[in-house]
C-alpha cells in the first residue's frame, strides 16, 4: 500500500522546507498544493488565472479546484509509493476528498505531523522568505541565504517575493489558517495520525523531529 505523509502547519512554518527534506531523504514525491498553484499562474493557464484572484487575497481556492488539480498530480508515475503533502488538505472537506482519492489508488494517509511555531516566528520567516522562480527552492535571507543574493544555488534561476507575502496578506492568511484549517488538526488529532512537532527550532533540528515522528511508518 502507498504512503501518504500530510505534512499540517501554519503558513511559515516550515512545511515546504521539511517536505522537501523529508521527500528527498525517504524518496517520496513531494507534492505542495501552494507550488502547483504557483506554476500555473506561472504558466497563465485558466486554472492558475483563476487560482490567482483567491491566493493574492490570502483566501483558500474552492475546494472543488483544488481537488481537480491535486488528483490529477496523485495520477502520476513518481505517485505510485507514495508522497509528502504540503498545503493540502486543508480543511475537513478536502481530507474527505483526499480519502476517497487515496483509495482508488491504493493508498492511505498514515501520519500527519503537525509543525507550529508562534506567529512572530511565522511572520519573521516569511518576510525574509526568497522563492526560487525555476523549481520553487526556499531560501531565506538569514536563516538559510543563498551563496550569492538573489540567485538559487541549486539552478542558477533568479529568486522573488511570493506576492501573498505582503503583510496584509500574511495577516489574513493566519487568519484563514485560524478559521479553517485548524479544524482539520482536530480531525486527524481524532484519527489518532497526528504527531506534533515544533517548528520553532533550527531547520535541522526540525528535521530530525520529524524523521524520528515518522520512523515507524516509512523506512
Ligand atoms: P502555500 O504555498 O501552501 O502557503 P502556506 O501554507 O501559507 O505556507 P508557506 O508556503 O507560506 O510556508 P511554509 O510552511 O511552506 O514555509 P517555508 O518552508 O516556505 O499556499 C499559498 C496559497 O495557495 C494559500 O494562501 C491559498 O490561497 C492557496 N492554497 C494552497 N493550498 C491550498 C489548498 N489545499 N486549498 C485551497 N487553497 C490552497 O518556510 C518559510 C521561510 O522560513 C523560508 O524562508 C524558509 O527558508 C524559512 N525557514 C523554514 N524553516 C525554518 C527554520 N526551522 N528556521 C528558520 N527558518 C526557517
Ligand atoms: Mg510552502
């Protein structure tokens, strides 16, 4: 049976840094809903057009797109063992939907940990975050700096601000985060899947916690 790790978390917390640790180190496909969303709009596709009205006010895309797109990435071939989810589900509705998705593929969510941080630390990562245009690489401008500024040490692409990186939008996507994905950490918490971890430590350190969280469920 395929392994399906959902990685929950407040926006900065450290999600799409870990999942692509965690992707890397256990050879799992590394799925965040934030990046897909991200390349096409990117790409000016309809769905990214129509994506891109929700993300620059900080709001959650509907759920039925949101779905569409996440199930035509579960249908391909790096798929087949199993994958990180960053940024999805996030919200009841969505994990129904990610249930019935998983099972025609033979697979199943086994663990859920759950990062936090306190929100001045969310706000403190985020403001210093720098995204790498190409391939979605995160940096930050003290706690993880590329070798040379502004450019990606692992393609060479130019680095930028997400636009929903604005304060603004920073606050109202805490705020969304607050509202309706909170209710999905009492979900899992109910499941039995959840395993807390804190955020709130170097990018390393992080990592190990969440290794060991997972030990027993992927090798
Ligand atoms: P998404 O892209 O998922 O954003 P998010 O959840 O708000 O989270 P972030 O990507 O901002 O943070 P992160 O936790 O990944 O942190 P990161 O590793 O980058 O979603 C964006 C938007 O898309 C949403 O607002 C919504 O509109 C839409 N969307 C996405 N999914 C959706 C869904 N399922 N349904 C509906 N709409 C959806 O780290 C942050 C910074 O901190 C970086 O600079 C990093 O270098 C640094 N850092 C990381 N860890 C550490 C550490 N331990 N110590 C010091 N610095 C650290
Ligand atoms: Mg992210």
């Amino acid at each position: 049976m395929a392994t399906f790790i959902v990685l929950l978390g407040p926006p900065g917390v450290g999600k799409g840094t870990q999942a692509k640790i965690l992707a890397d180190t256990k050879k799992l496909a590394h799925i965040s809903s934030g990046d897909l969303f991200r390349e096409n709009i990117k790409n000016q596709t309809e769905l990214g057009k129509h994506a891109k009205s929700f993300i620059d006010k900080g709001e959650l895309v509907p759920d039925d797109v949101t779905i569409n797109m996440i199930r035509e990435r579960l249908n391909r071939p790096d798929c087949e063992i199993g994958a990180i989810l960053d940024g999805f589900p996030r919200n009841p509705a969505q994990a129904v939907a990610l249930e019935k998705m998983l099972a025609e593929f033979n697979g199943q969510v086994k663990a859920v940990p759950y990062i936090t941080a306190p929100e001045s630390v969310l706000v403190e990562r985020i403001s210093g975050r720098w995204t790498c245009r190409a391939n979605g690489h995160i940096y930050h401008q003290m706690f993880n700096p590329p070798k040379q500024t502004g450019v990606c040490d692992l393609d060479g692409s130019d680095l930028y601000q997400r636009e929903d990186d604005k304060v603004e939008t920073v606050t109202k996507r805490i705020r969304v985060y607050l509202e309706q994905t909170i209710p999905l950490v009492e979900y899992y918490r109910k499941s039995g899947k959840l395993i807390e971890v804190n955020g709130a430590q170097a990018v390393e350190q992080v990592s190990l916690d969440l290794c060991s969280a997972v030990k027993n469920i992927i090798l």
